[in-house]
C-alpha cells in the first residue's frame, strides 16, 4: 500500500493528523480503547444473570454468558456451535414452529415460555440482530428462569389435591393389606384361594406405593438429610430392583467408582430415585423385546462417577431399550404424564423422583435416542451442607 494511503488510513482510524501527534502512538491508543470497550462488554455480558445467548442463522450457538454456561452445566466451549434445538431441547431438528425463524423473518423482537430439556421453564425473548446493512445475521436469546414460579402456581392446588386423596385412601388400603397378610399365614400355598389373597395383598402393596409417592409429590422437601455414601444408596436401591430386572431376563452391569466421597442427602430419597430409574429402564427393555421380532438382548447399566470438575456426584442409569422420541422429551418429567400403557405407570415417578433431586441441589439430566436407548444421569452437588 503506498505510503499516502497508509497515512490516509491512519488519519481515518485514529482522527488524528499527523502534524499533532505520531500515526503509530494514536493507532495504539485507538487499539487500547477499543481493547477496554470490549473487556467492558464481556465483563456487562457475562455479569447478566439471566441467560444469554447468541445463535447465527444456520441455528448455532455463537456466543453464551456465565449464566447459560452455568445453566447448561457445562463451559462456554463445548456450548459454541451446538445447534439451539439440541441444547434447548435435546432435539435433532429444529423446532417447528422456529422462534429464531420468526424473529428473522419479521425482524421484530418475540416471546415465547417453554419448557427445556432438563424441564426447566423459561421465559424466551428472542432479538434479532443486524448487519451494518441492517441485514439480519443472528438472534439474541434472552431467557429467564421461571420454572420455581410457574411450578409452585401449577403444582401447588395439585399437591394439595393429592395429599388430600393419598389421606383418604391410606386407611381402608391399610386395613386390605393387614387382614389379606393375616389371611396369607392361616392359609397353605395349597389352599385354592391362596393366590387370589396373594394378588390382594401385592396389589395393596402397590397402591400403598402410589399413595407415598403422591405424598412425597405434595411435600417434596421434607427431607432428613446425613451424610450417605452413594454407592451404599445404589447397593440398597439394587436390593429391592435387582429381582424384577433379572426375572425379565435383563442383564443387569454395576459399576461403581470406588472413592466416590460422601455428600449430605437423603437415604430414602436418593434410593427412591434410583428404583425408579431402575423399573422405568426395565420397562423401556421389556418394551422393545416384546415389540421386536429378533431376539434382543436386553441389558441396563448403572454406574457412580465423579463429575470431572470434581463438584458432583452421578448416578447413571442406562439401557438398550425403545428410547424416548424426541416430541416426549420435554413432558416426561412432568406430573402424571407417562408413555407406558394404561395400569403399567402412573406419571408420578419421575416428577418425584425429579423433585427429590432439586431438594438435594441436584437435577435429572437425560441423553435418549428413539430405538436406541436411555441414559438417565442423577446428578448431586458435593458441597451441599
């Protein structure tokens, strides 16, 4: 570039002619600015503690503050170039209808409240951004965490309502279950009426079981908390699933790290959790071998690990069953809504099972393919007091 050009950009970066002041020092001095102003705009970015995040329009992810980083519990890294979908939504196609895609079009700000992946609710207001040609070329994703309040107006009349039927039925259910266990020891297995007294007491036992976790649903923080090992929650948790997963002819693997440390939870709780993961995975099994016509190999993996930053702890539940697609993924977690056939699941297990981890600081992560499999992942603070 000729030297009367250089000097010409100079002039017109800095603002500064030459007779004033050396092109080189002013440059610096433009170049430091510009170095503060953007410090000061990321250190404004990330100090929002609602979420922000920035997507182009092929729907990746660009950018992303402290706050969705923390949110998505991973770093801001591994979030740069996720499809939106995928990391809202767990989903392997975009969204119909697009939020990104009506902002674009209508170069016009847009709301939206939706329920994510790992069943948080947010308010979304989606802005687009422009081109110095005022050509759009991404959207703003600003999101707020509302899942507390949207869940304690919905749940709140619900838990009330379930408490109320749970009181209700515990007395008669207690007395079916007492005098049918009377009955089964004055009775030989050889009595003809033995195994109709049998069915009575295990379906007692069964409603009883219904009954407790919709009292745990209407009061899911009263907890006593002590220090727990994991793996000890999982042993005892294996004792009472264990049999019905390999009377399915379900191979059942167990890998438990051993230095797992000890976290401040609930023994009950956790354990509750980890059946549910347990039968639900069965289920999921026994599910695609009935629906197959080759002979599949069932099989259910549960394992403790420590999370790599070393502030978590995980129980992972995984299986080779049907999967959950993807239109499924943002309701499962949702009161009394199920995909299993009618009398085979009530829709509670893993609302609760949800709302004991969120007691314990925790959440319930899930990576599913349709056809493929599950993994559910338990995951609890370390530092919790």
């Amino acid at each position: 570039m000729p030297i009367e050009n250089k000097k010409q950009l100079i002039e017109k970066l800095t603002g500064v002619h030459s007779s004033k002041k050396s092109y080189y020092v002013a440059l610096k001095e433009k170049i430091d600015e510009l170095l503060n102003i953007k410090r000061e705009w990321e250190v404004t970015f990330s100090a929002v503690t609602d979420l922000l995040v920035f997507i182009n329009r092929d729907y990746e992810v660009q950018r992303v503050n402290q706050a969705a980083a923390d949110f998505f519990t991973t770093s801001e890294n591994n979030l740069i170039g996720t499809k939106c979908y995928k990391l809202f939504y767990g989903r392997k196609e975009k969204c119909s209808p697009c939020l990104a895609d009506q902002v674009l079009h209508s170069q016009q700000t847009s709301y939206q409240q939706s329920r994510t992946r790992n069943n948080r609710v947010l308010d979304i207001f989606a802005y687009p951004a422009f081109t110095e040609h005022d050509e759009p070329y991404g959207v703003t994703y600003y999101a707020k965490d509302v899942t507390r309040l949207i869940d304690s107006v919905k749940l709140a009349s619900m838990g009330e309502m379930s408490a109320g039927v749970a009181h209700e039925l515990n007395s008669p259910l207690t007395a079916i279950v007492g005098n049918s266990q009377l009955l089964l020891r004055e009775a030989s297995p050889q009595d003809p009426h033995f195994q109709l007294i049998k069915d009575i007491h295990t379906s007692g036992i069964r409603c009883q079981r219904i009954i407790k976790n919709l009292l745990t649903f209407s009061r899911q923080d009263e907890f006593t908390f002590e220090k727990v090992n994991l793996n000890e929650v999982v042993k005892h948790a294996l004792e009472l699933a264990a049999y019905q997963i390999e009377k399915s002819k379900i191979e059942l693997k167990v890998n438990l790290c051993d230095d797992i440390p000890m976290l401040s939870g609930s023994m009950n709780g956790l354990e509750q959790i980890i059946v549910n993961l347990l039968l639900n995975a069965k289920d999921a099994v026994e599910d695609k071998m009935r629906g197959t016509s080759e002979i599949q190999k069932g099989l259910i993996e549960i394992a403790t690990r420590i999370h790599p930053d070393g502030d978590y702890s995980i129980v992972e539940v995984s299986d080779n069953g049907e999967g959950i697609p993807d239109e499924h993924i943002s309701q499962i977690f949702n009161p009394f809504y199920t995909t299993k056939q009618s009398g085979k699941g009530t829709g509670l297990g893993l609302s609760v099972s949800l709302g004991i981890a969120q007691a314990h600081g925790g959440f319930i992560d899930l990576d599913t393919k349709a056809g493929q499999g599950s993994t559910f992942s338990l995951i609890l603070p370390l530092g919790k007091q």
